[in-house]
C-alpha cells in the first residue's frame, strides 16, 4: 500500500506544480472574470450615461414638465423654440433629435425627428403620451383617477404548471425547473471540459513511462495494480484539487463583493444558491461518475500507446463518444421526452450528459434516476476492473501495430497468464 501511495503523491506533485495545471486553473477563471467585468461595466455605463440632449416643441408645459424626470435621463434644450430652431440644432448635432407634441383637446399628435438616436426611446415615449391623453379624455369625461385606473386595470391571469405522472396532476414551479436546466447545462459543459482535459492527463502519464521504457523498472518494485490505480487516483487528485480551487475562490469573491450593487442585482434576478443547491444533487454524482469513468477509459487506452506521439490518437475515440454524448445532451435540453434522449439516458457512456436535464425537466420518476446512478457507477467499476485486466498484460507489450491490434495482443497474453495460472495451481 506504501508504494501505491508514493506513486499517487508523485503524478500528484508533478501536475499539480506544472506549469500546465497553473494554465488550466487560470484560464476558466480568467474567462469567468472577464464575463463579469464586462456586465458590471456595461451596467456602470448605463447607470452614468450621459443626458441625452433634445428639444420639446410643445405649448402644454405638462408634457415638458413630464419628460424633464430624471427617470427619462433628457437634457432638455430649453431655448428651442421653434421647428426651424431645432432643425438647425439637430443638423449641428448639438441635440439628438426633436419632438412636436401637439395636445388638441382630449388627443394627442406627436411628431419625434431623430438621426437614429432614440430608437430605443420612441416605443416608451408612445406608452408615456399614451397614457396621458387617456388621463385627458378621464378629464374630459369626468372620471376619477380610480376610475380611470379601473378602466385600464389589467386582467389578472394565475398561470399552473403542472407535471403529469400516471394520470396524476401535480404543481410544477418553473423557476426552480429553470434553474435546474442551466445547472444541468452548467455541468455538462464542466464534464465535457474535464473529460478533455483529463483524459489527456492521464494517457501521458501512462504512456510517457511505457514510451521511455522505464516501465520495467517501475514493475520490478511496484505492481501492475498499484501503479494503474495510483495514477488514477493521483489524477482524480489533481482534479479535486481544480475544483477545490474554483470552489474557494467563487467563495471568497462572493464574501468580498457580497454588498455591491452589481451582485445584489445578480442575486435579485437569478437564484444562485438554489443553482447550487440543485448542482450538489444528483448532478454532483453524475459528474464525479462521468469524469471518473471516461478518464479509466483513457488510462486503458493510454497503455495502448507505445509512443508520447500516439497518445492523441489513443484517446481521439474517447472524445468523438464524450461529444456524441454532449450533443445528445443538448438534445435532450430542448426535448427531454423524445425516444432518443430517453434512451441514451440509461446507457452509461452517455447518461451524466443526459439524465441530468431529463431530472431538471421532471420527466423520469426516482426509481429511474437511482437505476442511471447505479448503471453509471456500476458500470465504472466494471470497466475499471477491465480497464486493470488489460493493463497488466499490455503495460509491457511495445508493438507498432494499431491499438486494434495491440489489443488483441493483449487478450491473447492475458490468456496465456491465466492458462499458465491454472497449471501451476493444478
């Protein structure tokens, strides 16, 4: 057990004090950074834009007085007087546009001359001058101001959505269900990054030994097992630790910037712990499974390799299955029920990318979620024992032949061991 231990701190210490690993830290959280930075520009740049300058042409002072708030953000240019006057200003682009508000009796004309620059503006400044000629006509009609207010009162509209479950109807709160499918679409963007990532890793720490021949040595004081298992484990390290990393200093930027503006706004609109509630779930186990399982995968097919140069190769299968599984995934994202995603939520390889948006979207009972679980995780340690099998007989074998070859070179030698086994116990 000691030497299985010193050869996991070893890919340990070796990845982890890697320029790489310091790179692949970073970079997520550099984007992430970025991302962040730029809304809380764009939101500071909408918060002190300057005052838009224009010109009202009006002879009712209550129009005017009513886009002088500062909720409109105008810069009214009061000693415009006239059509000729403002023409001649917006030519001279000292204002960004005019409006001719014209109030006869109980109507409203509204004319608005901009070179594109309230755009934005003009379906607001309809709704506005909308309802302040239905206050005219309440005025001209004599109604009271609760009248007036019965008269446009919306209809009230209680909106249920429900889950249907053999026949039975049950309240189904799409807030929560929201966040559930951007965190399954969260996590199934992290595993996709991770498999990438660490399959990589750890076919080059297997075929980089077996490249140099030092394996031999290797063998002569450790086992086959321990060293297979203690590189993975060693890399599921590094993994931890990745996580670890991101964990802390999403904690720590929320602690230091808890009491901002820009983040109370964020936490108004979007429930982020509920998010992360929901991503310690069953998302969390579906993404520790997938990982894990595709990353035994690439050990196994990164022994192999003879050569560092075949190890891209050696993995290219591992990443066309974990895309296919990606895409199948975004299928499921829009239409969680069709045969296809319902299907390839139950076969192990695919289920992480799957299952978790048919869970966000309601649509597979408890029982099928823990059916899933158990495949998946049953189904890693199936292929971890297979992937151990095929790596005690080809840790040594050094051919140029195509892995499909090296492959059956295995199995016939790790026929030969077990037939040669039974002799010798016999």
């Amino acid at each position: 057990m000691s030497k299985f231990w010193v050869i996991t701190k070893e890919v340990y210490k070796k990845n982890v004090k890697s320029f790489g690993f310091i790179i692949m830290v970073l970079i997520p959280l550099i984007i992430i950074g970025f991302i962040a930075g730029m809304g809380y520009f764009f939101s500071r740049e909408a918060q002190d834009a300057e005052a838009v300058p224009v010109a009202i042409l009006t002879e009712d002072q209550a129009v005017e007085q009513m886009f002088m708030s500062e909720e409109w953000n105008f810069d009214i240019a009061e000693d415009i007087t006239t059509e000729e006057e403002a023409e001649t200003a917006l030519g001279e682009e000292s204002i960004d546009g005019y409006m001719i508000v014209d109030t006869d009796g109980d109507s409203v004309q509204v004319e608005i001359v901009h070179a594109n620059e309230l755009s934005n503006l003009v379906p607001i400044i309809t709704e506005t001058l909308t309802n302040y000629q239905t206050m005219l006509r309440a005025n001209e009609l004599e109604l009271s101001q609760a009248e007036v207010m019965s008269l446009t009162e919306p209809v009230e509209v209680e909106e249920r959505v429900v889950t249907i479950t053999d026949g039975d109807l049950a309240d189904d709160d799409t807030g929560d269900r929201m966040i559930q499918e951007w965190s399954a679409y969260a996590v199934s963007i992290a595993i996709m990054a991770f498999i990438m990532t660490y399959s990589g890793i750890i076919a080059e720490e297997v075929a980089n030994e077996k490249g140099t021949r030092i394996m031999e040595v290797i063998l002569s004081s450790a086992s086959a097992t321990n060293h297979f298992f203690g590189k993975l484990v060693g890399v599921t390290l590094v993994m931890l630790t990745q996580i670890g990393i991101y964990a802390a200093v999403g904690t720590g930027a929320y602690l230091y910037f808890r009491n901002t503006e820009f983040v109370q706004t964020i936490l108004g609109e979007v429930d982020i712990f509920g998010m992360l509630q929901d991503l310690m779930g069953y998302t969390l186990i579906f993404f520790i499974a997938g990982v894990l399982m595709y990353v035994i995968l690439a050990a196994f097919f990164g022994s192999l390799a003879t050569k560092m140069e075949d190890v891209n190769k050696a993995v290219t299968p591992i990443v066309f299955v974990a895309l296919a599984g990606f895409y199948v995934g975004l299928f499921a994202f829009a239409s969680p029920e069709n045969t296809l995603a319902v299907v390839f939520s139950y076969i192990p390889l695919f289920t992480p990318f799957v299952m978790p948006f048919r869970i966000a979207s309601g649509t597979v009972a408890t029982s099928g979620i823990w059916l899933s679980i158990i495949g998946t995780v049953g189904f890693a340690v199936l292929i971890a024992f297979v992937s151990l099998a095929f790596y005690r007989s080809n840790v040594l074998v050094y051919s140029d032949t195509n892995m499909i070859g090296t492959m059956k070179r295995s199995w016939s030698i790790m026929q030969s061991n077990r037939k040669a086994k039974k002799n010798n116990t016999a």
